[in-house]
C-alpha cells in the first residue's frame, strides 16, 4: 500500500475512534451543561489563546539557544507553531511535525543544525515534563481519597515518569546521538549528507553543562515557563467555568493532560480521548460533572485555532518559496 493511503487510513481510523469516544462522552455528562461551561468562557477563550502562544514562544526561545545562532525568534515561533500543527492532524506527531519546523526554519544555520537543537531541545523538555508530572501526581496521590483505577493510573504515571528521568540521565551520561540515528534509519538518500553534520552538533550539545551552563540555564527556565503557563491555562479555564479559583484541581488537570499525549499522540488533537480521561479525574478530585469535559472541549478549540495558524503559515511559506 502506498504510504500516503496508509497514512490517511491511520489518521482516519484513528479520528473514527476519537470521534465515537466523543459522543459517547458528551452524551454521558449532557449537551446542555457542557454548552453551559462553554458559555462562560466568552471573551476569556483569547486570554487562553494567548497564554499558549507564549507557550510556543518560551520553548521557541529554547530552541533557538540552543542552536547558538542568531535566528528570528518569530520565524521559529512560526516553525514550532507550524510542525505543532501537523502533528497534531496527523496520527504521525514527532515524526513530522520536528522536522518540519527545522525546514520551515531554515535560516542561516541550515536545517541540519535547527533539527539537532530541536532535538536537544525535546531532550530538555521531556525532562521538565517527567519532573512536572511527577509533581502533580504526587500531590493528587497525596491529597485526594481516589478511586481505585485513578490510583492505579496515578501509580502508573509515577513510574512512568521514573522511567523517563532515568533514561534522561542515561541519555546526558551517554550522549548519544539521537536525531542522526533516527535521520541514517530512514529510506531518504538526500538525507545521508547531512547526518554527519547532526550527528557532531548533538555531541556537542549532550551533557554540555560544563562549556554551555550558561545556554542551559536560559533552556531550563523557558521549559519551566513553559509549564507554569500551562497550569495558569488550566486554573484560568477552571475558573471561567465555576468561578471558583482552584490551583490543585488545575494542576492535577493538567499533569493528566501531558500524560493524554504521551500516550494518544497517534489520535489527531487526542480527540475523545482528552475528554475521557479529564472527565474521569476532574469526577475523582471532586468537581463537578461535565467540568473536565469542559476543559477539554476549549483545549481541543485552542488546538484547533493554532493547528489552523500552522497549516496557513506553511501554506503561505510554500507560496513563497514557489514565487
């Protein structure tokens, strides 16, 4: 089968499934309570979109610290938002969407290098978020009498995260490099010129506390910044619901909603899923029904906003380089 069918077999199959677990949920908690939620939100839903675009702008400034350039910070918040948006459409995720925002990049550095700090720069960011989860279960784990398959899950995510944190301390100790294995494994002749040029970027950027502490430190804080404006997302989208300010809630929330993609990145915008999952921890830390269906409703909707910016951005990038 040609790999384009095979693909748009994946992603529809998989939009099927998150479809029917979407209507399944939202019968279950009630079209008019959700619609009351969604209400609530008016004009907020920009004060959402905006904590997110400064969320694309944080791990953009990562990203390009890394790289060690000079680059146009607005070009590399155009590429993440871009390559976010055809992961999130596509059941591929990673796959595409990394080396799609190095070529919509494309600056001075060459693609090559924007691919390797990417990568770097996942590295870094898969470690804040095993240290964030991990946080956030605890504290849920701690705080809230839960049913038994929440626990298990919270259990599950412990170890889970333990493993990451592990493998991340592997992966600085041993330096290996990433990006150029996974480029050399693919079936792209064009490619084999530059996975030596990765490859010698990547050593140089593992495990480089010592030469490059200060250009870590600046990466470090951008990942935190990162996820301290995503739980303000979540506290702002809780209280624009209920009117009620409830920083735990919010967290667990959203420790819950990293650990929804991880595991269902291959399901476009985790559709069906997200509202599954947030129902049912929202229902045990002891909100209200259709809460977390709620909040992952407008999540979905600020998904949607900026894979709809990211998919014009690369349409218009395309015309460009076609004039």
């Amino acid at each position: 089968m040609i790999p384009a069918v095979r693909r748009t077999i994946l992603t529809l199959i998989a939009l099927a499934v998150g479809a029917a677990l979407l209507v399944w949920q939202v019968q279950l908690v009630g079209v008019d309570r959700i619609s009351s939620g969604l209400r609530t939100i008016g004009w907020g839903f920009l004060a959402i979109l905006l904590l997110s675009f400064l969320r694309f702008l944080a791990r953009s400034i990562a990203w390009t610290t890394l790289i060690g350039q000079r680059v146009p910070l607005m070009r590399a918040v155009a590429a993440t938002i871009s390559g976010d948006a055809l992961g999130n459409v596509t059941p591929l995720s990673l796959l595409v969407s990394e080396p799609t925002k190095a070529m919509y990049l494309d600056s001075g550095t060459g693609s090559s290098r924007s691919l390797a700090a990417l990568t770097a720069e996942n590295f870094f960011y898969s470690v804040s978020v095993g240290i964030y989860v991990t946080l956030g279960t605890a504290a849920m784990l701690r705080t809230f009498p839960l049913p038994g398959e929440i626990h298990f899950a919270g259990i599950t995510a412990l170890v889970l995260m333990a493993g990451v944190l592990v493998a991340a301390a592997w992966t600085a100790w041993q330096k290996p490099s990433l990006a150029s294995t996974i480029l050399s494994g693919l079936p792209f002749r064009r490619l084999t010129a530059i996975v030596d040029r990765v490859r010698d970027f990547e050593v140089q950027t593992y495990g480089s506390a010592g030469r490059q502490g200060g250009r870590l430190v600046v990466v470090f804080l951008c990942e935190a910044t990162f996820h301290l404006l995503s739980f303000l997302e979540a506290w702002l989208t809780i209280w624009l619901i209920t009117d009620l300010s409830a920083p735990l809630f919010a967290l667990v929330l959203d420790t819950f909603n990293r650990i929804v993609n991880i595991v269902a990145k291959m399901i476009p915008f985790r559709i069906g899923v997200d509202q599954v999952t947030s129902e049912s921890v929202a229902v045990a830390i002891g909100l209200a029904p259709a809460i977390g269906t709620t909040v992952s409703l407008i999540r979905t909707g600020r998904m949607a906003v900026w894979a709809a910016v990211g998919l014009a951005l690369l349409t218009k990038r395309g015309l460009r380089r076609g004039a």
